[in-house]
C-alpha cells in the first residue's frame, strides 16, 4: 500500500480506506524502487489505467516519468479473440471466460490476473510465430526447387 495523502474518493470499488494507508510509505519513498523494476521494461496493464495514475503520481510530487513501454494487454485481447473485439475484454469478462480466479479492483490480484490473461496470448503469438517462420522456410524450398 502507497499513501496517496489525498481524499478517498474509491473506498467502496478497491475497499483500501486512509486508515489502511495512514503508515503506508509515500509515492516518492518507493519510486527508486519502482524505477528499478519496470524503468525501460515492458508492463503489461488492462486498459491503460496504471500508465496514467503512475504518471499522475510523478507530476503531483515533481518525480520524472522515465521510460516505460506499456502495453495494453485488452488491447491484445481485442485483436486475439474476435469475440472480444469490440465488448467483453474487460479483466472480469476475460477471467470469466478463460477460467482465471482473481479478487477484482484488488491491486495484486489484478496484477495476477493481467499476467494470467497475457499468457495464452503470448503461447497464440508464439504459435503464429512459428507458423510464419514454416511458411517462409517452406516457400524458400519450393522457391530452391524450382530453379
């Protein structure tokens, strides 16, 4: 938990009220560490939220926001699934359908589940890796054979 020192506008969404975060350190007691886990590293969120309160966080107490390639894994979603492509991608959706367990608007659980979701899109990605690679070599043998 972070002390956000502001007023709890979301207790009845995430349930963290101020007397949960009143010994919490502050944002820019753990932004060196957060810098050394995702500075120019890919971070994977579901719907761009984390990207934007991260870099709100950095403005509101004049931290520099450093590199961070965020990828929108509904975004993937979307364009993996066509079930999904234009409703439904949301994480409750997503876990719903491929089985996952998670606590939703629960930072950690969410954060479990995103990765959960990425994974059969990375095995899809892989899969249509490989099969473009077969493609190419198995042109490039009737390409040889030909000539």
């Amino acid at each position: 938990l972070v002390n956000p020192h502001t007023v709890f506008t979301n207790t009845r969404i995430h349930g963290i009220t101020k007397e949960d975060v009143k010994n919490a350190p502050d944002f820019q007691h753990i932004y060196p560490q957060i810098e050394r886990y995702i500075k120019d590293n890919i971070v994977f969120n579901h719907n761009g939220s984390d990207k934007s309160k991260f870099e709100a966080a950095c403005k509101k107490v004049d931290l520099p926001i450093f590199n961070v390639i965020w990828l929108n894994s509904a975004t993937l979603v979307r364009r993996t699934w066509v079930q999904f492509s234009k409703s439904g991608y949301g994480v409750v959706e997503m876990c719903d359908f491929l089985g996952i367990d998670f606590d939703p608007h629960n930072a950690a659980s969410d954060a479990c589940a995103t990765a959960k979701i990425i994974k059969p899109l990375h095995i899809a990605n892989t899969l249509q890796f490989v099969i473009q690679e077969m493609l190419k070599n198995y042109t490039n043998k009737i390409t040889k054979n030909e000539s």
